[in-house]
C-alpha cells in the first residue's frame, strides 16, 4: 500500500544519500534503462551492445559481415547497420539524459552469430550471392571449439575494425543528433576482453580515428572518455600498464571469475552445487564474488591501476555488482560505482549504504 512504499521511499532515499558509491545499471534498451533510473540508477555502467543484433534484419546483416569475403563486402553490411545502431544510442542517451552511459564494443561469442544449420546458411548464401559450399566453408574457417576463449571481445574489433568504426560512429552521431534537441548525452565507450595493453592501443587509434573523421565531417569537437573492461586475469595484472590507456576500468567479473577459476561460466550447474553442498566452496562464485582469489585480482587491479593513473574511474559490471555481500567488497576496495541488473538497482543501492555506514 502507499504507506509501505512512502517508508519504502525513505529508506531508498536514506540510503542514497548514505552511500558513497554509485549505482548504475547494466541495460541495452530504452525501456530497461528507464526502469532503472526508477529505481535510482546514476547512469548505464554496461550496455552490452552484442544485444542488439539477434532480431530480424540485424541478424541478417551482422552475419552478412561475417561471413563476407572481404573489407569491402563487411563494410556494405556494416553501412546497414550504422542507422539501426546510432538510433539505439539515440534511446538510451535520451532515456539517460544527463546521466553517463557506457557502451561497451561488440562481444559476441562469434558462434551465436554465425547460421549453424543449412537453411540458414542457404539463406545467407542468397544474401550474399554465392553458393551455399562458400558459406559452409566460411563457417567451417570460423568454428571454434572453444567459443568463450576464442574470437570475441576486443579480439573480433581488432580483426575487423570495420565494426569498432562503425560503433564508434554510430556513438559519436547519436550523442550529437540527441545533443542538437536538448538532450544531454554523457557516452563513455569500453572495450572488451583486453588482455594486454595493445590491443587497447590499437581499438583506441580506431575509434579515436572515426571520432576526428566525425568532427571533421560535421565541425564538432566531440570526445568522451574510452576505458576498458578488466576480466582477463593477465589485465587485472598488468592493470598498471593498461591503465595508462584507459580513463576507467570495469571489472567484468562474470568472465573474471571464469577465467581466473577455469570454470565455464555456461557449465556452471554441472558440478558447482556439488562443491557448495560439500564445502569445497562456500558459495556459487558465479553469484557472490570469491573474495580471497578474484577479489584480489579485482584488488590489485585497482591499486595498479591508481598508482599509474590517479583518479582513475573504478566500476565493476559483473552480475556480483547486485549481490549485497559483493558490493560490501566493492566499496572496500574503493570502486566509485557498481553496476548491475535494473531490479537489481534497490538492493545495491542498499547494501553499498550498509557498506559506506557499518
Ligand atoms: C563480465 O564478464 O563480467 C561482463 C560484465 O561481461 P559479460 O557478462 O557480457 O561477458
Ligand atoms: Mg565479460
């Protein structure tokens, strides 16, 4: 009833003011973020663009990308999915007007992305206008066995910058659409799955490439911020290093944990309640962050990364960034913002107030 909720009410602004953390919220649609800003988000800390390309026309086109033959042949799918993707920037900036929101780069497991069964593969031979064995051989070329340790991230920018050019621009044209109507776009772009400093080198000198030629085109002057994830142990590591690349990081600790436990993150419900029940862990990794081995990773990580860059943005985008006793971690270590899933948003928000007053 409306008594419950005034108290409700108070309590969330209670906390809000009590906490030193910020509180964003992982969200790749309009209507997503606005609910989370309902709920008192302070802005997107992970927008996961790979999202957007699974419907419909999208998919056709992301996978007539793929599979073309050559720069010319991806950067001609790539043109018809520039207008789609600036319109989706477009969304959120203005669902987050004045509020910062972080777009992370393309980071699909490529096999999701590719047609695995012969009718879509026929179709994408039409598409494409070649025969249906040139698409299974193309196919064949990209199949891994390892998916999640394979082709995504930063990794399929850096082989195909087209698509890093076409983000950026798609990011760069959408802030200043919005920016031309009143609304305040607060864009900062991330780049995945960086396991050493140079391929942030490289995916920066992209994107810092397609922003001028977007100044030079339009006479504006339009820069953001450009950090990175940290979820490779080897980044969280070299955090010093990469630090002198990248504005802020975000710890992805949904891969952190992956890769620094060796558990598959989608075979987690084989043997893992197994190891719950017979204490071999204490609890579900995946859910509340291993504070002893991946919280030191995330904890060096921030104290490589401040020395080399002080003031440098700390956030953390993994699902652990809505579990309370996570977040209590967080803020010890001294994140500036978690980030989490939008109902999620109260009980982060209450638990780093927890964190900031106990
Ligand atoms: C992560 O790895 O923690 C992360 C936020 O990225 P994703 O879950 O999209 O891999
Ligand atoms: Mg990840």
């Amino acid at each position: 009833d409306s008594e419950l909720y005034q108290r409700f009410a108070k309590i969330m602004t209670w906390s809000r003011e009590a906490k030193r953390m910020k509180v964003r919220t992982n969200a790749d649609t309009p209507h997503d973020a606005a609910v989370a800003r309902a709920f008192g988000a302070q802005g997107i800390g992970l927008c996961r663009t790979e999202h957007m390309f699974f419907e419909g026309d999208r998919i056709l086109a992301v996978r007539e990308m793929i599979l073309a033959s050559d720069t010319e042949g991806r950067k001609k799918a790539l043109a018809k999915l520039l207008p789609m993707q600036r319109e989706d920037f477009e969304g959120l900036f203005t669902a987050m007007d004045g509020l910062p929101v972080n777009i992370r780069l393309l980071d699909p497991p490529l096999h999701e992305f590719l047609p695995q069964d012969e009718a879509g593969q026929r179709e994408m031979a039409e598409v494409l206008g070649v025969d249906l064995g040139t698409v299974e051989r193309r196919v064949t070329q990209l199949h891994e066995f390892n998916p999640m340790m394979g082709h995504r991230g930063c990794r399929l920018g850096i082989t195909f910058p087209e698509i890093i050019r076409m983000q950026v621009r798609a990011i760069t044209e959408a802030a200043l659409n919005v920016a031309a109507k009143g609304i305040k776009a607060v864009p900062e772009i991330m780049v995945p799955l960086i396991g050493t400093v140079r391929e942030l080198i490289y995916t920066k000198t992209e994107m810092l490439d397609e922003i001028a030629q977007v100044n030079r085109e339009r006479g504006t002057q339009f820069a953001c911020p450009i950090g990175t994830m940290i979820e490779i142990p080897r980044a969280a590591l070299t955090s010093d290093k990469i630090a002198v690349e990248a504005e802020f990081f975000s710890f992805g600790t949904n891969d952190l944990t992956q890769m620094g436990f060796g558990f598959s993150r989608d075979d987690a419900g084989t043997f893992l309640p197994e190891y719950v029940g017979k204490k071999i862990l204490e609890d579900d990794p995946f859910q509340s962050l291993d504070q002893e081995g991946i919280g030191e990773l995330v904890r060096i990580s921030c104290e490589k990364g401040r020395a080399a860059r002080p003031g440098i943005k700390l956030g953390v985008c993994g699902e652990h960034g809505g579990d309370p006793r996570s977040v209590t971690f967080f803020h010890h270590v001294g994140l500036d913002y978690v980030s989490c899933s939008p109902y999620r948003v109260p009980i982060a928000t209450l638990a780093a107030a927890q964190a900031a007053l106990g």
